[in-house]
C-alpha cells in the first residue's frame, strides 16, 4: 500500500472515532478498518478529469462535484459547476445529507489529491457509498482542460479527438476569452447547482 494513503487512513480512523459521539449520525454502516485500507488501493475510486468534464458538459444530474478546499480557496477559483464543502465541514448535517444521497455520484477534488483523499477515507469510513476522488484534483484539471495543448499533426487519431475534446470544453466553461481565475470564478457562480437524483440504472462512470 502507498503509505501516504496509509497515513490518511489512520488520520481519517482518528478523526472518524469522534463521529461516535454524534448522536444524530448511524453508524451502523461503518467499514471495518481492515476492509477500508483495501479500499484505499482500489483505482475505481478515482474518476479522471476528462471523465468529469464530460459529465459536466452533459449537465448530467447524477453528479455532484465538491470541492473540498476553503471557502476563500473556492471563491477564488473553481471548476464550473461544483460546490464548496470545505474538508472541516464534512461532518455537519447539511453535508452529510448530501453524502448519504445514493443516486448521486459525490465527487471530491481539491488542489492536488491529499484532501479529497481524505475526504473519501472519511466519507467510506461512515459506510457512505458511491462517492469518488477526481485524479489529480484541480491543479490536473486546469492544465488538461482549461490549458489543453494541442498534440503534433503527427500524433495518433485518439490524442487528436481527446485535444478537441478537451478545447471545446474549455470554450464550453470560459468562452473564447481569457481563461483567468477572476473570469472563471465570475462564471462559476453563475452556475447554479441542483441536486437530482438520477434514474435507476443509470450509469456513474466508475466503480467503489
């Protein structure tokens, strides 16, 4: 096992520990620790940026993507489209609603991985299901989609149509102009998100 994931999974078993003495919270779902620290090397509980982007695009209203950073982090810049819960209010009973919803896809991203990780142990810990990490967080989306580099005439047919992709969706959030955090976040909140649950059978685009 990669031992920071290792270190994350004490430091959410430490922090998962007071949850019991929340009596508003069941915890009857709880995951075994044993059967978590499996859980954390498993790849389907990440979703790529590519795949996430493509969801937002389609406005598909399974997914709820949260960004897990400060509330000043989010209001300067964001992705399109996702909310702010800050990683220190996970456990308040507005969150937790939303982390108990099962036809959504709860998608955590923050600048990197390390605190969305650590959202997802603590989230699974409760015996949350369908809950995911976005790959390489926002640092990793900004420089796929928003900066997307277009590949040699040279390159294969798939990193063509992957760069086109990945172009129009950054026309798609930020229009022709300059992509600036400042821009971005003015179009950010003008994004309104609504929670729906999605239809039986419906697919979320990776396993847990």
């Amino acid at each position: 096992m990669n031992k920071n994931y290792l270190i994350l999974t004490i430091l959410a078993l430490i922090l998962g520990f007071g949850i019991l003495f929340m009596p508003d919270i069941k915890h009857n779902n709880e995951i075994k620790p044993e059967k978590l620290l499996l859980m954390v090397d498993e790849p389907s509980r990440f979703l790529s940026s590519d795949v996430i982007t493509d969801r937002l695009v389609k406005k598909d209203p399974a997914l709820v993507l949260i960004d897990v950073r400060s509330a000043a982090e989010f209001k300067t810049f964001a992705i399109p489209g996702s909310i702010n819960i800050p990683l220190d209010s996970l456990l308040e009973t507005s969150s937790l609603e939303i982390m108990g919803t099962k036809d959504l896809d709860k998608v955590f991203y923050s600048n990197a991985d390390v605190a969305a990780d650590q959202a997802w142990i603590i989230c699974k810990r409760m015996g949350f299901e369908t809950i995911y990490v976005m790959q390489g967080g926002l640092n990793n989306w900004f420089n796929t989609i928003v900066k997307a580099e277009k590949p040699a005439d040279t390159e294969p047919i798939e990193t063509v149509e992957l760069y086109q992709f990945r172009k129009g969706a950054s026309q798609y959030f930020y229009g022709n102009g300059d992509s600036t955090a400042g821009q971005s976040q003015q179009n950010t909140q003008k994004k309104t998100t609504i929670l729906m649950k999605k239809e039986a059978g419906a697919s979320s685009g990776g396993g847990c």
